[in-house]
C-alpha cells in the first residue's frame, strides 16, 4: 500500500476508535419540520335524474390536514335561492345573498358526507350551480 493512503487509513481508523464522532451522554436531538396546509372538498359522483325530490347530489368527499380545523361553505347561484341541501340528512337553507356553513372542524379530518338538494314546492328544476369552499382555521 502507498504511504500516502496507509496514513490516511490509520488517521481513519485511530478517529473511529477513539470516539471522536460519537455523541455526549444526555444529548438530545429536536428536529422540525413544515408541511404544507392541503384542503379539498370535491362533491364526486352523478347527480340524480331531474323531478327527484330530493335531488341525489351523491357525496361531498372533504380533507384538510390544518391543525386549527376547517369549515366547508356553500354558495348557491340565484336559481337555487331557497332550495334546501339535505347534507347526512340535515337540511340547510340556501340563500343567494350569503353563504351557508355545511360543516365545520376543530382539528384536521377526511370526511364523505351525502348531499341532496330539495327545491322549493312548486319550483321546477330549471338548473343552477353549487359551489363548496373549504376554508383551514388557525389553531388556538
């Protein structure tokens, strides 16, 4: 072997057995991390035929890993003002002027919920649009 790479190797070996890289008794290591804030609500599936009373809107899939929780509008189109979304059975009153709360999270979830829609007795189904919003909240 070379001089040049024999010391090398002996250097080497005399740091390995002398403890030079290994840690102090009682160290303790933290290591943070970031990840990003990811939210979907996505309605999946195809609506029911028309003049079905409530109309089969089929499921809202919702996810959202914010800490803080998460809340999960809806914005009706002006056809739809005073229709009712049925979401897991519960009614909610549409409005066009405003949005409506259809649920609402204290920590980070996934949830697949069923969606209906009940237009107002005597209104045709002439068609309109739903939009859902999720919104992270900050944790307190």
């Amino acid at each position: 072997m070379p001089p040049k790479i024999m010391f090398l190797a002996l250097a080497a070996s005399a740091l390995a057995s002398s403890g030079a890289g290994a840690a102090p008794a009682g160290l303790a290591l933290e290591m943070t991390g970031h990840v990003e804030t990811i939210c979907r609500a996505e309605v999946r599936g195809k609506p029911g035929a028309p003049g079905e009373d409530p109309l089969p809107l089929q499921t809202l899939e919702e996810y959202c890993n914010s800490a803080g929780g998460y809340e999960i509008i809806v914005e009706p189109s002006p056809g739809l003002n005073g229709a009712i979304l049925v979401v897991d059975g519960v009614g909610l009153p549409l409005s066009a002027a405003a949005p409506t709360l259809v649920s609402r999270s204290a920590h980070a979830g996934i949830a697949s919920r069923s969606l209906h829609l009940r237009l107002p007795a005597g209104r045709p189904a002439t068609g309109g649009t739903l939009t859902f919003r999720i919104v992270p909240l900050q944790a307190r």
